[in-house]
C-alpha cells in the first residue's frame, strides 16, 4: 500500500466523501490543501461511458485552452529540407532529421509534442514501441502529422494538449497550476468538458459522463456535481 505524507491525509479531511461538489466550491477546496513545494498541477479526470474496443468509441483530440496549463510546451520537429528551417522559424525547441529518429531509438523522450510530416512516417513510425506508451507519437487526429509546421508549431507552443481516453474509458487532462486564479481554472475545465461531450460517440450506449474528478498533483481528489458544469 502507498504510504501518504502527512499533508496528504490532512487534506482529505478537508473533504466531505458523501457529497459531489460544485464546480466552483471544487477548486475553492483544491487551492485550500496544503501544498507541496513547488506550484502543483491541478488535474480534470473524466470517466466516459464508453468502450474503446470498438474503433468508433476511441477519443483522441485537441484542443488549446483558454489560459493555458502553466507551462512551456517543449516541441520537437523531425522533418527534411525547407520543413526543418520552417519549424525552427515558428519556434520549436529541437528541429533534424533521421538523427532524431535515432536518438529517440535509444530512449530520449524529454520533450513534450512531437510533430513530423508525412513523409517522415515511414521513419517515425518505428518509434512506436518508444513513443506509445507515453502518448507521444504523431497523429493525423492531434495535427502532429502535418506539412503546416509552422501552424502546429505555433499552436502548441501557444497551448494546445492533447486529450485522450485510456482503455478504460478514462480522461486525464492538466487545467492550470493551483496558482491559478479560480475563474481560470474554471474556464479550462469547462473547455476541457465541453469538447468531450461535443465527441461523444454515437455508439456509445447508456450514461455517458460517469464521474468528474479534481485534483492537483500531491492532493487527494475532489468529485464534481455535473449539474453544476451546465
């Protein structure tokens, strides 16, 4: 069994177990733990009434919140030619070739979005193994296989994250720093839930949203009332 720090257990009794919070009241209980030492990342947790077995009930997309997560998006291009000079011009932190690929074979992932285009694939795509499992490798649905770098490029460095639902139906999403004044907070988990009620699956079958969750990176997690993100 995981064993909790102090400040762990006192902040889950700053939470009442039998009751779902309002949206606002959620947050108001999150910027209320005690903190650790650094500016912790306030995390949304939706749990979807879905099946990804079937390929039509897979959720994978993008979307650029309105005040950001908190953080500098690190970007990595892999592209040729005239592709690399235009991913550096648009402000990706490390642009090349195969020697990426290579490097990215050995075990390097200290990056955060990794775009290419596509005709880079047939290299790309080996690093799957590699990239997987950590929800980095490209894709046509995220915009990270493209030939408009400069706009992917930009449009990650401005904010855009992926969302993505686990094999259990399960979506994690970063909302800001708990930092973050309330009303921003606010916005971004309501982007966030928006664009997933927007991509429900049609074949999805019975209650769709599940259970709404808030927490920031060493807190407990809050359950919010779906009523209240009407």
């Amino acid at each position: 069994m995981k064993k909790r720090s102090k400040a762990y257990k006192e902040n889950v009794k700053l939470i009442d177990s039998s009751k779902k919070y309002a949206i606002d009241e959620s947050i108001e209980v999150i910027q209320k733990f005690q903190s650790a030492k650094f500016d912790e990342t306030v995390e949304f947790t939706v749990k979807l009434g879905i099946d990804t077995k079937h390929s039509d009930q897979q959720i994978r997309g993008t979307l650029i919140l309105p005040h950001g997560i908190g953080k500098t998006v690190k970007v990595v291009v892999i592209a040729k030619g005239e592709k690399v000079a235009e991913a550096e011009a648009a402000g990706a932190d490390i642009c090349g070739s195969e020697e990426i690929v290579e490097k990215i074979k050995g075990g390097w992932v200290d990056f955060d979005v990794l775009i290419t285009t596509p005709d880079m694939m047939k290299s790309v795509g080996v690093l799957g193994k590699v990239l997987g499992k950590r929800g980095l490798m490209p894709s046509p649905k995220t915009g990270t296989i493209t030939f408009d770098i400069k706009k992917a490029v930009e449009e990650f460095r401005k904010g855009k994250i992926e969302y993505r639902a686990d094999k259990y139906g399960i979506v994690h999403m970063p909302v800001g720093k708990k930092s973050f004044v309330k009303d921003k907070l606010k916005d971004n988990i309501l982007a966030i839930y928006d664009i997933l009620l927007k991509v429900k699956p049609s074949s999805a079958k019975g209650l769709y949203v599940r259970g709404l969750y808030l927490a920031s990176t060493m807190s407990p997690g809050v359950e919010l009332d779906a009523v209240s993100m009407k």
